[in-house]
C-alpha cells in the first residue's frame, strides 16, 4: 500500500502524528528521523529495508540530505516570489506542487519516504 505523496506531504506538513499510519501501511520499512540543516524541525523517512541497519540508515541520511537540501530551494525560490508580491494562492499552488515532486522523486532514488516534520 503505498500513500500518496499529496497526502504524506499534508500529514507531514501539518505535524500530524503519523507513525501508526506509515507503519501499518509500511510495515516491512524502518522509520528514520534527522533533524532539518536549520535544526528547527526532525523529518520523519519510511524506508525499504537494506541488507543491514547500518546501509538501510546511511541510505535514509542520504534521502535526508536530498530531500532537506531540496525543500530549502523551494522556500528560498518561494520567498522570493512572496518578497515581489505573486499572489498567494498561486505561490501556494507552486510550492504544494513542487513538494509533491520533491517527495516522489525522493521516494524514486532512495526508496524512503518523506511523512512527518515536527
């Protein structure tokens, strides 16, 4: 069973507590947590499993990287566009949309899945 990453994104994003949720819709996957670049947030990951804990975790540090690294460019692009006065429903619009590829794509290259900031 596989949520979408709309839906992953919004629980994410909202701080929902969604551990039960992943794990019984994951149940064969570790969860990870990392703590955001700024140190603000942890970011929750679901990741398929390795041959050990050990590759299984350095693969969810590397999906954390990348995704932590990507949703930082979104908001720099975002906070520029809120700086020149773009609407805000249309900014809305680009970020939702630009998460959502951010977390499919994350999920693609490293099979760990973004569900949770905190």
């Amino acid at each position: 069973m596989r949520i979408p990453a709309a839906i992953a994104l919004v629980l994410g994003l909202a701080g929902c507590s969604t551990d039960t949720l992943v794990t019984s819709a994951y149940p064969d996957r570790e969860v990870f947590r990392f703590r955001t670049s700024d140190g603000a947030d942890v970011n929750s990951y679901t990741c398929e499993r390795g041959p050990t804990v050990a590759a299984t975790k350095a693969r969810a540090g590397k999906a954390h990287a990348f995704f932590d690294k990507g949703i930082n460019a979104i908001g720099e692009k975002y906070a520029v566009h809120i700086l020149n006065g773009v609407d805000p429903a249309k900014i809305n619009k680009g970020i939702g949309a630009e998460a959502e590829v951010l977390v499919d794509t994350t999920e693609a290259r490293y099979q760990c899945l973004f569900f949770d900031a905190q």
